[in-house]
C-alpha cells in the first residue's frame, strides 16, 4: 500500500471509496476507544484507517461511535454500519496474565487476533507483530473452528507472543485524539483521552 492508501478511503471518486468503512470499539485495560476500520476491496486486505503524519502514522481515536461517524461525515463518507463492533480485549489481557488458570475466550482472542493484523497494516507496521508461519496457521484454524482447547504447546505460545505483540502495538500506536478539532496527538499509556 503506498503512503496516502489509508487517508484515500475519504477521496472524493477515488477507487479507494468502494471500501466499506465501519466504526470498530476497543474496550482494553489500557486504552479503550473506537478506531474506524476499512475492509479491503477485492484483493486488498482489511485495515484499521492511519493517517500519514510527519514521522509516521497515526490512528485517529474517539470516545463514542457518534464521533467517528461525525468524523468520516465530514468528510464524504458514511460508515456502513451505524453501531460499532465491540473487540473485549480486556478479556484477553486476563487470559495473557494467567493463561494457566484462565480458560481461553476464543471469540476474543479471534476478533482480537484479526484486529492487531488490520491494525499493523493500517499503521504500515506489521514487522512489529510476530512472523506467521504453520504453527500460526494450525492455531487459527482450531481457533476458528472454536477448537483452542486442542493447541498444541507451541500453538499456544505463538498465539500468546502474537497476542502480547498487538497488546503493546494497540497500547502504543500513535493517535490522533479528536481527530479534525485540532486535538492533541498521543501514544500509549497515558495519552490524552486514550481511555
């Protein structure tokens, strides 16, 4: 994807504006807040919107769906869903605390597996997540197949190091905070409304 990829999604007769754009809620530990997400276009792959900036990407955040809407309103486009999906990431933060004592929620871990990839992209960071190879695969698909009990060892440490990777990604991603009211930009912890 070249460097103006994501912020075409809002180009007026761009190619790009056949993208269904939707409003995506995070509800983590850390950070909880609602990012807009880009489903790719034939062969595109799907993507969290990242606008360019000076130094590198950032992801523009809100409070509520009604913002995000406003937001992509403003600039030509609707959101193709009026209410948000919710990602408990929450729920799989616990799960990376105590993987021992905590059943696995597999539909968390799968939304938020989805998520983290859709969001390494957006940001042009995927080196930041963990190389996939067959051990992932195999995981995923007994992931998707509502059948992680069966993980072998390695399956499961590879899902928890991919996980912990797009924890600290999500967690540290630089955002735009009210995007277009000349908000104040941050990353991680911490960062002006990131929770």
């Amino acid at each position: 994807m070249d460097e103006t990829g994501t912020a075409d999604v809002f180009a007026a007769g761009h190619p790009r504006g056949r993208e269904h754009l939707f409003a995506y809620r995070v509800r983590g530990l850390d950070r909880s807040a609602v990012a807009l997400w880009i489903s790719g276009v034939n062969d595109e792959p799907d993507r969290v919107l990242a606008l360019p900036a000076a130094d590198r990407r950032r992801v523009p955040l809100f409070t509520t769906v009604r913002q995000a809407r406003v937001y992509a309103d403003r600039r030509g486009r609707k959101l193709d869903w009026p209410e948000a999906a919710t990602l408990e990431l929450g729920r799989v933060q616990h799960w990376l605390e105590d993987p021992v004592r905590r059943q696995v929620p597999p539909g968390a871990v799968l939304d938020a597996w989805n998520f983290f990839e859709d969001l390494a992209r957006g940001l042009g960071e995927v080196d930041r997540l963990p190389p996939q190879g067959a051990v992932h695969n195999s995981a995923y698909e007994r992931l998707f197949g509502g059948e992680c009990a069966a993980w072998t060892e390695a399956e499961q440490r590879a899902v928890r190091e991919l996980l912990t990777a797009g924890v600290e990604l999500w967690n540290s991603c630089p955002a735009i905070v009210k995007p277009g009211s000349g908000g104040a930009s941050g990353s991680g912890r911490g960062a002006p409304g990131a929770r």
